[in-house]
C-alpha cells in the first residue's frame, strides 16, 4: 500500500510540473542540448496583411474562395479568385501587400507562390515591386510566363544581382512605417474570354543562406555570349551558352557569386554544376579562384568534354574561407586550352558555403565495422569526375554491440545492415536563429549489386520527434541508394531546423544507414562526400557601440582643425554589425557641416556606403566622389574627404571606422543607430 501511495504522488507531481511547464509557470530549467537555442520568431517568415485587384474581375464568395487576399494564407486549396479583363493592355493586375518585412542582415529574399489557371491561353507573371526604380520585376525564371491549370507551386530567391542590375534587397520594402513588400499577379495575354486565376498562397521569408546561385558574368576572352547568367539558376533547360573561338585567346570565363556570408568555423565550398558542349572538340575545366595566391585552382580530377547534359559536383574543403571569399564574391571559371567555335552551355551553377568533417573522433560506425582502414575524413572531397574516388567504408553486419535504434534494416541477426554518423563544425553566429539546415551527401549502398538501401539523416538533438519522420534520433533526408553506383543528394531541412545544431558543442552530424536489407552476405559501402550548413536570421540588435532607432551616443568634438592638417583629427566612432543597420548623422548645434572620412581597412567585408540627404540645404560634396566604394576587403580611400549635411551611413555586415575631420564649431555630434 505505501509503495502504491509513494508512486501515485510521483505521478502525480509529474503531472503537476508538467502541466505548469506547459503553461510556463514552472517551465523545466533544461533544454534537450545542452543549452537554449534560439528559435526564429515571426521576424523572417512573412504572410499576406492586405491586397488590391487593381485590374480583373472579383468572383462571388464561396466555400473555396474567400474574394480576397484573405485567402492567399496558406496552402489549402482556398483561393482568392478572378477573372481576367477581355480588352485592353493590362488584363489582370493582382496585387499582395505584406507588411511589417525587416532584413535583419538578410542576403536573400525568398518568395514562395502557388496558384494556378483555367485554361493555359491566360498566361501570367509573378512580379516584385522595386520602389527605388518604381518598376515591376519579374520574379519568372528566365521571364517565362506561367500557365498551369493545376495548383503548382514556385520558389523564387532574390538577391542584390537577380535581375543583371543591381537591387539591395532594401529596394523592395517601403521607408515608410509600413515595411511594405507587394507582389501581384500580372497579365497581358490577348484572350477573348475570361478565365480564372486562383491565389492559393504567397509567403516571404528573409535569410542569410549560404547558397548562392550568379550574380555577375566576367567574359576575359571576348567570346559570344547567348541568354546571360540568370538563366543558370535552376536545372530547367533553359540555358546561358558561350562560344569558343577560332583563333585568339580560346574560352575563359567566371561567374562570381556575391554576398556571400557564412558562419566563423565554415571550411569548405561546394560547386553544383550542370552542362555539356556542342562537341566534344572543345575540352574544358573547372576552377575556383584564390584571392589569397593570387590564382585559379583546378576542381575537376578529368577533363571535362561531355556533349550530353551532366551534373557534376565538387568541394573545395577544408579550406580557410577568406582566401576563396573576398569582398563577399566567390568566382568560378570555364577554361579552355583549345581554339574552335564549339559552344559551352551551363544549365543550372550554384555554390554552397558550409562544413566538412576534420576530426575523426567526432564520428563511429556504430553497426557493422570499418573497412579498408578509412575514416570519417575521407569524406571531405568531392570530385564525381574522379573515376575511384577516396571513401569512409563500412562492412555490414547481422548484430551490433551498441547500436541506435534503426541502425539496421531487414530481420535484426539476419539481414546484413551498417550504420555510421559523423559530426561537422557549426557554430552559429551571435544573436542569430537557425531557419534551415542545409545537406548534401554522395554514397553507394555496396560495391557489388545488392538489394540493401541506404538513407542520410540529419541528427535531431532534442528529442521531441515532431514534425517529419525521425529513425532513432536522425531525421530521414534526401535521396536513398540501391546500388553500387553513386547517389549525390542535397537539400534543405526547415522543420525545426534549430532542433539539429547542438549549440553547446557548436556541431551539426549526419548518419548514413541501411533503412531496408534483404542480404545474407556481408558487403562493404562506400561514403565518398558529406557537407553540412546552415540558413539563418541575424539579430534586431546590431553588435557594437551603438544601439538600435530611437537611441543615441554622442561623442564631443575635441580640438577640431581645418583642412589640410585634418587627418585623423576629431571623432572617430566604430560600428561592428551582423545585421543591416544605418547611422544618420547630425548636428545638435553650430555649424551643421562636417566630414566624412574613409580608412583604407577599416571594412571587413565588401558593401557601399550610401549618402542620403535629411537637411533641407541637401548634401555637398568636395570632388566627384559621393560614395565609397569597397574593392576587396578595403574601402576606397579618397584623396578629399566627403562633405556631408546630416546624411545616412548604410551597410549590411562588417566593421567600419569614420572620422569626422573638419569642424569650425565645438558642438556634440550625435549618432543615431536606425534599423532597416
């Protein structure tokens, strides 16, 4: 009876705290790794907030249409609904306004559309409004309208160079106090009878990712060019195609790849190509630039001269990021050393910014064994031109002395299995939140035809198993194998994406499994590649000396001194940032004029300042200069000092020094700290 009594209280105790935990009263003073980590909050996801047809025709409220933007929410097959104008120029204009948008360093907007058409001939596009150039910009890859007449959905991701042009994201949001973002729907398509539009969803997400499609093409030999660099952003057929030469200097170009950022322990970039040549004629290489040699450095083991489209994949690993990283650009080139007029075309180019494994204690075979004497850093390389390629090998085996669960598939003491995780260095920049995590992988199930398959898992360290299938502790992701040929596999994992960094230890780990197995007879697998990064949101709150809008620091004048002998006279103030930020500028008393001075090295990444003026006078300017520049890692140093009314400062990441230099007053200056 009392040992009855002792364990109906313990239940009942642990009801008690459990039900105050879920209420927050008495919330548990743990979390499932080691320490609190930070969950993105409704600062980088974004949902409709109004929306206008500025030009079609509203159908009647139903069960499945709401008759507004109210029904462009979520994916559930409610719709906002209408019909297209039979005369005129512009026959639908649909437009979504989202509001309240903040960057928070973010390097890339992503849209995400679904909708869809009665009948194909209303054909349509998906635009962005630009309210520095007061233009729609087409979101459509290559400009292709759309027109399906089934519920589809489209993913686009913008960045400053999207468009060929240059276009900060901060372009997109309104300056007023609405933050405004607005989408819409467009047609012009001549049809003489009116056909439906349905708007199931709209959805904005803001992000610092590291994957990153083009954002600029250098030509250095003068070749043809056919479609520019924006048609190399998905594997869709359409293509950017360059033409040797016949004689001269033969085929060399680059893609640079900007605004990059990655997180401090980052060690390697990934490369994703996919093309082919006219004709074989023209042989070809990959290469990948250091900043630091200065030089290009081969990432293809084989001569490229493939005349069908092939995907090839590569990694620059274990690699100090600063050397193939400068100014926020990465540059990938395709070189040959022959002369002909056969053509290079490149359907999809990306580069992904992230980590390897370089510690063979951070990773186990926990069933079967290890096989060939490898190890876990053999995954670092990726080179899928190399005909043998080095791998981590695992023999598989019936039983295990500590296995995870799910380390095995088929009958446990029957069927051969094998199961090993390995760990990568991730840690998450200060005041940021996890909003993906992004893999990629290249394995085999055997080196022999087999019917055992393997699967990755990306481990989840809180032990909550919500929200996609979990094996054992790993969350099931990518493509399987069954094969002895190579599978590769990427992607990106946004469901409690946080839950997979384990923020103590500053670590990401992924397993690789036997998930299902039919074989009686060992077998021995091969693990060729593994890469592990993160998506993520900065902080409301700038790092540094200053504090976010509505506070002020102010610093006094002391012993100023008119030009020439100005240099490193007066104030000097220092802002180190991981989000966007703006400083404006002003005087509180006297003469309201002052200078502006750029150090060369006083930027640690790549961006432009932005001159804006506040005072009714407006801004002036000494020479022709009225904004600095960075080339590389430096700001461009001019010879005379800007001259400023009250102006805004703008940046996106890094750390900057000014100096006002000449002042015939001895007022304060103050500094304002103003997010945008």
């Amino acid at each position: 009876m009392k040992k009855l009594l002792r364990y109906s209280l313990a239940s009942f105790l642990i009801l008690v705290f459990a039900i105050a935990n879920l209420l927050g009263i008495f919330p548990f003073p743990f979390s499932f790794s080691g320490k609190s980590i930070p969950k993105a909050l409704a600062c980088y996801q974004y949902a409709p907030t109004g929306g206008l047809l500025q030009t079609g025709t509203e159908v009647t409220v139903s069960a499945t249409n709401t008759g507004s933007w109210r029904g462009t929410l979520a994916s559930d097959d409610v719709y906002w609904s209408t019909t297209n104008l039979t005369s005129g120029t512009d026959r639908l204009d649909k437009r979504i306004y989202i509001d309240g948008v903040v960057l928070n360093g973010a390097n890339k907007l992503v849209i995400t559309y679904e909708g869809y058409v009665s009948a194909t001939g209303l054909t349509y596009l998906v635009q962005i409004y630009d309210n520095s150039s007061s233009t729609w910009r087409t979101l459509n890859d290559c400009g292709t309208t759309l027109s399906s007449i089934s519920d589809a959905t489209y993913t686009y991701e913008i960045y400053d160079g999207y468009w060929t042009v240059t276009t900060p994201l901060a372009n997109f949001i309104t300056t007023d106090s609405n933050k405004r973002v607005q989408l819409r729907i467009y047609s012009t398509a001549a049809i003489i009878y009116a056909r439906y539009h349905y708007l199931d969803r709209m959805q904005l997400e803001t992000a610092v990712d590291t994957y990153y499609t083009a954002g600029g093409m250098t030509n250095t030999f003068g070749g043809t060019v056919g479609n520019d660099y924006t048609y190399t952003y998905k594997s869709d057929d359409k293509r950017m195609s360059v033409t040797n030469k016949s004689s001269g200097s033969p085929m060399d170009y680059y893609l640079s790849f900007k605004n990059v950022q990655y997180y401090s322990d980052a060690n390697a970039i990934l490369v994703n190509y996919e093309g082919y040549v006219g004709n074989a004629a023209l042989t070809y290489n990959i290469k990948i630039y250091n900043f630091n040699t200065p030089g290009w450095e081969t990432l293809n083991s084989t001569t490229l001269s493939n005349t069908g489209e092939t995907a090839y994949q590569f990694a620059k690993s274990n690699i100090t990021m600063s050397r193939y990283v400068s100014g926020g650009e990465i540059r990938i080139e395709f070189v040959t050393t022959t002369n002909n007029t056969r053509i290079h075309y490149i359907d999809q180019l990306y580069v992904v910014v992230g980590s390897v494994n370089t510690d063979t204690g951070l990773s186990e075979v926990s069933f079967g064994s290890v096989a060939g004497g490898t190890t876990s850093t053999n995954t670092q390389s990726l080179d899928t031109t190399a005909a043998s390629p080095v791998t981590w090998q695992q023999a598989t085996a019936t039983t295990a002395t500590a296995p995870y669960a799910y380390d095995w598939g088929g009958t446990y003491g029957t069927n051969y299995s094998a199961a090993c995780n390995l760990s990568f260095p991730v840690t998450v920049p200060t005041s940021a939140a996890v909003t993906g995590v992004r893999y990629a992988a290249r394995f085999r199930s055997a080196n022999t035809t087999t019917s055992a398959t393997v699967e990755l898992g990306i481990k989840d360290y809180s032990g909550q198993f919500t929200g996609v299938t979990i094996a054992g502790g790993w969350t099931d992701v990518g493509t399987t194998n069954t094969s002895s040929t190579y599978t590769y596999t990427d992607g990106i994992l946004q469901t409690n994406p946080e839950d997979s960094i384990d923020t103590t230890n500053n670590r990401a780990n992924l397993r690789l499994r036997t998930s299902a197995s039919a074989t009686t007879g060992s077998l021995t697998r091969d693990w060729d590649s593994a890469f592990v990064s993160i998506r993520w949101i900065g902080s409301l709150s700038p790092t540094g000396s200053l504090t976010l809008s509505g506070q002020s620091v102010t610093w006094t004048n002391v012993n100023p001194e008119n030009p020439p002998n100005n240099t490193g006279k007066g104030l000097t103030c220092t802002v180190s940032c991981n989000t966007s930020w703006s400083v404006t500028v002003t005087t509180s008393s006297g003469d309201p004029q002052g200078q502006l001075w750029s150090a060369a090295n006083s930027m640690a990444y790549g961006g432009t300042f932005k001159y804006t003026s506040t005072g009714a006078a407006g801004p002036t300017y000494q020479g022709s200069a009225t904004s600095f520049t960075t080339s590389g890692t430096n700001v461009a140093n001019y010879s005379t000092p800007v001259t400023f009314w009250p102006i805004t400062v703008s940046y996106t990441l890094g750390t900057i020094t000014w100096t006002t230099l000449k002042g015939s007053y001895t007022s304060n200056h103050t500094y304002t700290l103003l997010a945008l």
